[in-house]
C-alpha cells in the first residue's frame, strides 16, 4: 500500500541498485537520503577483460561463475564496444551458470539467459560451497570478481576441486569522492535527524566503518547508530553489524532478503512511532 513510510527519512547506502532500491522507498512515500558507498568505475585496463572475452568465446568455458550482477553488465560492455556482444552471449549459454545471489540472476535475464544454480547464501564461502558440490574434474571456470574482495580462498577452493579458473575483474571502486557524503550522513544520524538506516550489502557496514576510522568519527557512528533504527536485508549483513559490535532492528519476514520485503519491514517497524523529524516539530 503506498504511502507507508510517508515523512519518514531514510538513508540508503546502495550503489550498484541505488536508483531501484531508492524509487521503492519513494513509492512508499519515503524522503530517501541517498549516500553511494563508491563511485564504480570501469577498469583502467581493458585489455584483460578483452582477452578473457576472446578466451571465452574462442572455446566456450564449462562453467562460469558470477559474483555481481554490475560484473556481467560491465563485460557485455566491453563486449559490445569490440563488436563480440553476440558472440560472447552464445558461449555464455554453452556453460553452467552460478549466480551469488540475485542480482547475477537478473543481470543474466537482461542477456537473454537464466542461471542453472544461484547460491543459497550470497557470499564468496556461498559459491564454494555450492561449487563443491559439482563434479568440476578438468573443467574450465570463468570467474568475474569485484574488487574490495580478497578472492584467494574462493579461487583456491574451485581449483582444488580439479578445475583451472580464468578471472576477470571487469571494474573498480573509487571511495574518495564518497567519504565527504559518508561522514555527512554519519552526521545525520548522530543528530537524530534519520527515521532508518537500510543495509544491504556487508561491504556497506564495513565501508561505513573504515570512512569513520579514516575521518576520526568512529565514536559519533557508533553513537548514530545506538540511536537509529538499523535495518538489515539478510543474515549475512546482520552477521557482518554483529562483528563490529552493532545491532539488527529491523529484518525482513518469512526469510525473504530482497528489498520489497526488506521495506514492507521497515514499515511495519517504523509506523509504531511518528517520523523523528515531525516530533521534532
């Protein structure tokens, strides 16, 4: 029903879903205070992504594994900027297709193509544990990285089940235009003037953390987030808060963590009391 969360303010950390996950809230009549965690940007290099393409489409890998969705959008990029969208997409559809969660799934979906296995938990141990249950004896592994993420382990994983892996890592994040707008929003919360804080990725707390330390402002986060309604889309975002020693409000229902569940949670939650900046009044 629109208009659940009219007046309330709540500040999103998204980035590569931000305009998505923003219009929802809009919809629910949400004032949305968007604060992007990183600027993505394409690699700097595109020459490995290129010939990590003509390796694919020249023989088509068994598997390929996909971390993100902006990942396979960012590949299809270059592919098609060097006339090999078509092509690339055809060998796709040769191999298996793992997604870590969703966002792969409809990133997949947009190219025409569904995964034959998406990971009940979206995490790097996620997609080795799904990974471990597939017979991949002398198969060739196309891997698309993110960066932020030490992937040794989960390489080291799939090649000590018997397969060679071919990675790509199709773009970077750029954090130093974000902090200025992070601290500010850290401000936000320090003076109660945020109704909820929606997270939906653990490279989010993490990032909301180091910007803190960075900046000397550790202490005002903490005490923002005591005081703000914090809601999580997932255990795996509640397990990461729990790590640095802060806390869950509010969590989707029935196990749903997607972000429609996510804000039908919130408000449920936040409708017990009036937005913060009408009391204020």
């Amino acid at each position: 029903m629109p208009g659940r969360l009219e007046g309330y303010r709540i500040l999103i950390l998204e980035t590569r879903e931000e305009a998505q996950f923003s219009r929802l809230l809009q919809e629910q009549g949400a004032h949305v205070l968007q604060c992007p965690m990183f600027t993505i940007r394409d690699a700097p290099d595109p020459a490995p992504i290129e010939a990590w393409i003509g390796l694919f489409i020249a023989k088509p890998f068994d598997d390929l594994v996909l971390m993100t969705g902006e990942g396979l959008r960012r590949i299809m990029k270059v592919a098609q900027r060097i006339g090999a969208d078509q092509d690339l997409i055809a060998a796709i559809g040769k191999a298996k297709r793992y997604a870590r969660g969703p966002k792969p799934v409809r990133a997949l979906r947009e190219i025409g193509l569904e995964a034959d296995v998406q990971t009940e938990t979206p995490t790097s141990e996620g997609v080795a544990a799904m990974l471990a249950q597939q017979d991949l004896t002398g198969h060739r592994v196309g891997l698309q990285l993110y960066p932020d993420k030490d992937h040794a382990k989960l390489i080291g994983a799939i090649t000590s089940l018997g397969a060679q892996v071919e990675t790509v890592l199709p773009y970077i994040y750029d954090g130093e235009a974000a902090d200025t707008n992070i601290v500010a929003a850290i401000d936000e919360m320090a003076q109660r003037r945020v109704d909820a804080i929606a997270l939906t990725s653990s490279g989010q707390v993490r990032r909301l953390v180091d910007v803190a330390r960075a900046h000397g402002c550790e202490d005002r986060l903490r005490a923002g987030l005591a005081q703000t309604p914090v809601a999580s889309v997932g255990p795996v975002v509640s397990d990461e808060l729990k790590a640095y020693g802060l806390h869950t409000d509010i969590y989707p229902a029935n196990d749903s963590f997607f972000m429609k569940p996510l804000i039908s949670a919130m408000a449920l939650e936040l409708n017990k009391t009036p937005p913060r900046m009408a009391r204020q009044v």
